[in-house]
C-alpha cells in the first residue's frame, strides 16, 4: 500500500500537469501583487491599505480560489483514464478496489500539501519582492498568515476528496469537473443566499453557518471569527461521506463498460484486460 501511494504520488508530482499547477500558483501570486501595486497607483493614490502586510492579510480571505481547483490536484493523481483494477503490476497485485482508491486519495493529499508549501514560499517571496518600496513583511505577519494556511489546510483536504470522488463517479471528465463545481460553488451559493440578510430561510442559514465549506473560508482571515474545531469537523464530515460514496461507486463500476471517448481510452483494451484477469 506504501508503495503504491509513493509511486502515485511520485508519478503525478512529475506530470506535465503538475508543473502547469505549479505555474498557475505563481500567476496568481504575479497577479495579485500587480492588483496591489495598479490599486495605489491608479486607483486610490496613496500607500494607506496597500502596503506589503496588506496584501498577506487580504489573501487570508481568498483561499476560496484554490478550494475551487481542488479538482485539479485530485485530476493529476487520478490519471488520464479511468483506473483499471483488473490491470494488476508488482505493485498493485495484492491490492482491492478500496485499497486504490484511498491510495489515489493519500497520493493526492500528498500532491496538496506540497503545492501548499510552495504556494506559501511563492506568495511571501513574490510579495516581498513586488512590496519593497512599502517595507519588508514583518515576522508576525508571515507567521499569522501560515496560521491561516494551516487552518485552511483540512478544507483544502476536503476540496480534494469530493474532487476524486467527482472523478470517479462519472466517466466523463467534464461531467466530474461540472459536478464538483456544482458542489463546491453552485449550491454553497445558492444556500448562502438563502440564508443571508433579507431572505434568512432557517434551515439555509443553519446551513451556511454550520455545514457548508465554503462559508468558512471568510473566517479564517481573523483570528475573532476563525472556528478552528467547526473546520475539523465539517472537513472530518465531508471527508468521510465522500470517500464512501466514490469508494462505493468504484467498488462497483463495472469497467468494461466504460465509454471508449473516457480521455482515449480504449474500449476493447479495457475489454480484453478483464476477460483476461476473469480466464485467470
């Protein structure tokens, strides 16, 4: 199992895929501090609210973005075609369908902490670099903001789980990616509405303040609002249920039958690796 989840991880960390991550966390990072800088000096005229620690404490309410693309982090451990267990290797051979499908998962959250890490050290580097004329950042500041990375980190875990479970439900990837976004900004969204000032429907504002994802998120920039065990446990929650339901629908997907156009997969290849692991 060890193996299994190093060698996913260590083939996803060298994808194609991860390196164009990778360059998306350091756009962002790019753009965000041209936003600063165009903000002072076209918009508003003066340093007042864009100095360099601002910037580290705006970004605290916008770890939202990359909850939305967790998708992408489970996409490059899932692969380009739908994981075969009848196809079975050295390392794979003892292994059930549970077995892969939590190893894929582990792979992933591997996948998301390094991209954390390197989403921290970009972030504060780019910053300090883009905020020189404002002063350096301070040591508290860069040690409240990895408080928030931290905290933010579960949700994160979250994001990746109903991500592969997006990817293992539907054949389609554009289907699992349209489900995922469904999930994870459509109805959070609608339900947040719901539950907001004038409307204020009970049971969409237990909702919002109590079940949903995305709603933590806007806690986490202060220390005041951040409810560090409601995210433990909400994220526990999601975790779980979705783990079962794309365990579940792994467990029982029938893998010949997959559609041919599932990313170029080839239909009767998968055919003749089942029948052939059935003669076995």
């Amino acid at each position: 199992m060890i193996r299994y989840i190093y060698t996913e991880f260590k083939k996803a960390l060298k994808s194609q895929y991860s390196r164009k991550y990778i360059l998306g966390i350091i756009v962002v990072c790019v753009l965000a501090n041209l936003a600063m800088i165009a903000f002072r000096d076209y918009v508003y005229g003066t340093n007042d609210g864009t100095y360099g620690y601002n910037i580290i404490m705006f970004a605290g309410g916008f770890f939202w973005l990359p909850y939305y693309t967790t998708i992408f982090i489970a996409d490059i451990v899932f692969g380009r075609t739908y994981p075969d267990p009848f196809i079975k290797d050295s390392i794979t051979k003892n292994l059930r369908r549970p077995h892969l499908y939590i190893g894929k998962l582990i792979a992933t959250w591997l996948m998301l902490a390094v991209y954390i890490v390197l989403s921290f050290v970009f972030f504060i580097g780019i910053s300090t670099f883009f905020q020189l004329s404002t002063g350096t950042l301070s040591g508290d500041v860069v040690k409240d903001f990895a408080i928030n990375v931290l905290c933010a980190a579960p949700l994160l875990a979250a994001g990746c789980s109903l991500g592969l479970m997006s990817l293992y439900c539907f054949d389609k990837k554009i289907r699992a990616f349209a489900a995922f976004w469904i999930i994870t900004i459509l109805l959070p969204r609608i339900i947040m509405l719901l539950g907001a000032e004038p409307l204020s429907i009970g049971i969409c504002k237990i909702i919002k303040d109590k079940v949903l994802i995305t709603s933590q998120f806007t806690t986490l920039q202060f220390f005041a609002s951040r409810n560090v065990q409601q995210i433990l446990i909400s994220s526990a929650v999601y975790i779980i249920i979705s783990t079962l339901i794309g365990g579940y629908v792994f467990c029982r997907k029938r893998i010949d039958n997959l559609p041919a156009d599932m990313d170029g997969r080839n239909k009767k290849g998968a055919q003749r690796s089942s029948a052939g692991n059935k003669g076995k």
